[in-house]
C-alpha cells in the first residue's frame, strides 16, 4: 500500500513538474516588460548588441540579445542611448532573451 | 466613551483622505474591469468624479490654450487664446500640420486625451479625458501610435491610481520637443532616480532630497496646475522660490555671508547662484537646423546623442552647460504664428524673457540659448508651418509637406520657401544643485566670464566698479517687441475668428 502511494505521489509530481516546465516554455514566448537600458555592447561585427536593462519594478535586470537592423542602427546613431526607457518583448530561445520588440516610451 | 474614540478616529480618517486626496484611496474595491478602452475607465472614473473632469476641461493642459493673462508683451490686450495648439517654435515647430492636422497625431501623444489626431475633436466631451497619463503608478501606461500602448494593462493602470508622481509629468515634460532632455534643459528622465546632488527638491529622500512631487510647487486648484514658461503664451500663475523659502524658511538665514547674499536678491534670481549648470545628468539640444533636413550629409554624434536625421535636419547637445543670464520681469516677447519677419538676413527672437536694469521688478535669470533653423516663407516673410508626422519625416519632400502644412493651419503658403535663423531664450527653473554647489562669488565677480556684465547693462563688473542697478548705463539686454526681428502683427488674432 505505501509503495502504490510513493508511486502515485511520485507519479503526481513528475506530472505537476512537466506541466510547470509546460507552462513556463509557452509562457516564456513572448514577454513584456518596461524597463530603463543600463548598458548597450554594440558586437564587433555590429550586427548584434547585448543590452542590459534595469526593471525597476521587479528590481531586477534583464539581458538581451537584440539583432533587428532598425534597433541596432538607432544604437549605432545614437538615438537609442543608455538611461533610455524602452518597451521591450523578448523570447527566451536556447537559454538567451532575444529582443523580439525594442521601443523608446517617449520621443519621435 | 467608545463612541467619541471613534468619532475620533472616523475625523481623523477623513481629514488625511481630505487633505491628500486620492492618494489615500485605494481603488480596488471600486474598480473591477476588465476595461476595453481608455474611454472605458474614464467612464468609470466619472461615476465619482465628473466634477474633477469637468474642472479639467477648462484648463490649459487640456485645451493647449488659454488666455496671456499679460504674460506676452504687445499681447496684453489680447482677447484671444494661445498655446501649443496654434503657437510655434524651434523644434517641431507646429503641430498644425497637415490638410486635417494629421501632425496632432503624434504631438497629440502627450495631449492628455483619447485621441486629438485631428483638426476636430470634442473638447467639452468628458469621457475623452485620459485620467491614466496622470494619475496611473501601475500598468505600464502609455499611449502610441494614437492608441494605448499593448504592454498596458488597462485595470492594473485603474486601479492604481494616486495623485501624479514626478515620473507622470515627466512623461510628457521630459520628453518636449521629441526626445528625453530636449527642449527644457532642466528637465529629463534623470530625474526620475535623482540624488541630492542633481534636485534637492524633487530627489528622493532616500537619496538625500525632499521627495518633491511637481504639485508641490506647482500649486493646483481644480486640477488647474500653476506655472508659466518663456515658451508659451498661456499663462497659469507663476511659481516662485519664494512661495516657500519666505519667513521663518527666509534663504541664507544660517549664512555668514547673509547680508551680501540677501543684498543679491534684489536684482538676482534664486535659480542664478543654484542652477550652476543645467542638463547636468544628459545632454540637452541646444541647436535645431532643419535646412539639412532631406539632405544625405553624415554628423557624428554629440555628447553621446544622435545629432542629425534626414527626415529632421542637424541637432546640437550639450551637457553640463552655464546657462546664459538676462533680465526678466516676468513677462516674454514672443513669435507668434504669422508675424512678418523684418530682415531674414538677422536671427528672429523666438522667445526671449523681457526686462532690463532699469525695471525694479525685473531680476537676473539663468537661461538655455537655443539656435535654430527652420522655414520661412520667401514671399511673405514669416515663419512657415508644414506637416512634418506623416508628412517631411516619411516623404522628404519640403515642398508637399509647406503646403500641407499651409492647408491645416490656414496660414498661406506662397509656393518658395527659405530658411531663417532663430533664437530661443529658454528659462531654467529646475535641477536646484545643493546650497555646496551654488556659485560663490569668485564664479561671477572678479574676473570672471560667466556673466556679461556690459550685456546685461552694467558698466562692468558691479563689484569690482561699485554700484549696482542704482549706476546703471542705458543698454538693456532685454529683447523687446520692436528689436525681435518680427512686425506683431496679430495674425492669428485678425483671421482666428
């Protein structure tokens, strides 16, 4: 009797586990978030650049790898710059955050 | 004896809701969503608060105009209402752009309304009112593209709301004229994370400052927020140092120097000796040229911002900058929409503060000087609008977007088209640095070159020849209507009606 319960219990976790992981991968799709750039590394080839930026909310930093020819150009002349508040979606691919939406919440 | 307890307590709790507002309401018992539209929780914010909303159409934050109340020189009898919504300046010049004003689409951003894109919009309709732009501290709210932004999440941003932070003004008065710490100087995003160092007012008393929220200088009745600029004409009451530092709070009580700073005060302003600098935590603009606009020129970035666009011309920045010093009474000369342009050869006085050493009421204030280089048209001299959102900045065409421009504003268009130099006399009234950082006397006195005594009227340096406003010369620094480059003559006033 105790074995079958051990086995159910066991049983029930493997499954509320694979549904978590489940639950986080599609959660994980697409996210959103308003955070301020702490620091923008432009790659040496410039066709990426690994952003940090400070979620003041959940107090926490974000990294991310964002590689679309309109971001990165507006990083390359300086309309996007450090201390700059962005709207920001990203998937977690292969273990990285890629930006998948990189927007200022103020200017032209 | 417990009835009087809780009498007590039940005064009490009414007193601290009555005295601060909404901040001591929570909301969430009262709103329960989901909201679809930004219409939608403004109508559920007019079940309790119609009279607010009422209130708030009439002021100038929602009509972008109001009357001069004679803040503009030559205006003073002006009957006729000015603001953003029919003046110009030296950035985007206009939001009048467009055969329907399609510009207020974007300009219109940080209209505090659902959603002005257009020549007509209902002004009188309450339930277009967006509370959330102020009031919201959760949410993520935000409007773009003419519609709330998709990473808002609209009950969240409801329930939250409380009276407006610095960071819900900033989110339209940082950003003036198209980007962070553009057009003001003394007002960016920096402010948001402040130390002591940058605001004592406005930073955090965590970080050493007051914990200021704007209202609290810009005092507010019936959601009519005071405060006047040398940019606009709208005039909402002034704020002044003093409102506070007066009394038993009187300045420099503690001072050694007490008398020689006081002494100061007839003739200087508070913010000259503690603004030191302005943009001290980003570089502001301090150059628009719009004549490179559409051209294929390359500008290396200044002060680490973006200095040319070729929708939008070449722009200047600088950080960290000693502010320029004139006279001001309190009252402006102002450019107004089509004010002929005397002699296109010279810089048109954009804006500029009015006052001289021979006006007790006026003092020394810090100043940004911004350059700029807009259109003017060739035939009929004054400073053109044209429709730069949906129009200059995708077409790159001067010409369509004058004529664009000529056909929602109303205000001709000849068909040839120039360039003309402007000049805007930009007030610093923020970022107060601490009492340890204000200028000494070594800073202007003595030698030094920050302020330019003989521009200001002085015969020289006032310490070093004596005198003061009493050994005064007769050159005034003050740009008064008739030597600003323009002919008044009431454009919008003769064909507004």
């Amino acid at each position: 009797m105790k074995k079958a319960v051990s086995a159910v219990i066991v049983i029930a976790i493997m499954a509320l586990g694979l549904f978590s992981m489940t639950k986080v991968a599609s959660a994980g799709d697409e996210i959103k978030v308003v955070a301020v750039i702490q620091t923008i590394e432009l790659a040496k080839d410039g066709n990426s650049a690994t952003v940090v930026l400070k979620d003041d909310k959940a107090d926490k930093s974000i990294t991310v790898l964002v590689d679309d020819e309109l971001t990165l150009a507006k990083f390359k002349d300086h309309r996007i710059v450090e201390g700059d508040e962005i709207r920001l979606k990203y998937e977690v691919k292969d273990g990285k955050n890629h930006s998948t939406y990189f927007r200022k919440t103020a200017g032209c | 004896m417990k009835k009087s307890l809780t009498g007590l307590f039940i005064g009490a709790a009414l007193l601290a809701i009555s005295t601060n507002g909404m901040a001591q309401v929570d909301h969430a018992d009262m709103i329960t969503g989901p909201f679809k539209s930004g219409t939608d929780v403004t109508k559920k914010c007019l079940e309790c608060h119609e009279k607010e909303a009422g209130d708030f159409i009439k002021t100038s934050h929602w009509r972008w105009k109001g009357p001069t109340n004679g803040h503009v020189r030559g205006y003073e009898k002006s009957k006729v209402e000015y603001g953003k919504t029919n003046m110009l300046n030296a950035f985007c010049v206009t939001v009048e752009g467009g055969p329907n004003q399609e510009a207020r689409g974007h300009c219109g951003e940080c209209h505090p309304g659902y959603v002005w894109n257009q020549k007509n919009f209902d002004f009188a309709d309450k339930t277009k009112v967006d509370c959330l732009v102020c009031h919201a501290q959760a949410g993520d709210y935000g409007r773009e593209n003419e519609q709330i932004s998709d990473f808002t999440d609209l009950k969240k941003a409801a329930v939250s709301v409380s009276v407006p932070t610095i960071k819900n003004c900033g989110a339209c008065h940082y950003s003036g004229g198209g980007d962070d710490g553009v057009k003001h100087g003394d007002l960016d995003s920096t402010l948001n994370r402040a130390d002591k160092s940058l605001d004592v007012h406005m930073a955090s008393k965590e970080k050493g400052g007051l914990g200021f929220n704007c209202q609290t200088c810009h005092k507010t009745k019936d959601h009519n927020i005071s405060g006047a600029s040398t940019m606009m004409a709208t005039y909402s009451g002034r704020v002044f140092c003093e409102d506070c530092h007066s009394g038993g709070n009187a300045p420099h009580q503690k001072s050694r120097n007490k008398a020689i700073l006081n002494n100061h005060l007839k003739s200087v302003a508070c913010q000259t000796c503690h603004i030191p600098h302005f943009a001290r935590a980003k570089a502001t603009r301090t150059g628009w040229d719009w004549s490179t606009a559409t051209s294929d020129i390359k500008v290396p970035p200044q002060e680490g911002r973006v200095a040319f666009a070729k929708g939008k011309g070449t722009w200047t920045w600088a950080k960290n900058v000693v502010p320029t010093y004139m006279w001001y009474d309190g009252t402006i000369t102002r450019y107004m929409k089509g004010d002929k342009i005397k002699d296109p050869s010279k810089p048109v006085i954009m804006m500029s503060p009015y006052g001289s050493i021979n006006e007790k009421s006026a003092k020394i204030y810090p100043f940004k000087y911004f350059t700029g280089k807009q259109p003017m048209d060739a035939t009929y001299k004054y400073l053109s609008i044209f429709q730069q959102y949906k129009g200059l900045w995708d077409t790159l065409n001067w010409q369509k977007s004058l004529e664009d421009g000529a056909k929602g504003s109303g205000l001709p268009y000849s068909g040839k088209y120039e360039f003309a130099s402007t000049i805007s006399y930009i007030g610093q009234d923020h970022m107060i640095a601490p009492k340890e950082d204000a200028l000494t006397c070594g800073d202007c006195h003595m030698g030094a070159t920050r302020i330019d005594w003989k521009a200001l009227g002085y015969k020289g340096d006032p310490m070093l020849i004596g005198g003061g406003r009493s050994n005064k010369s007769s050159i005034a620094h003050t740009v008064k209507p008739a030597d600003s480059n323009f002919i008044q003559e009431n454009w919008v006033e003769k064909h507004s009606h």
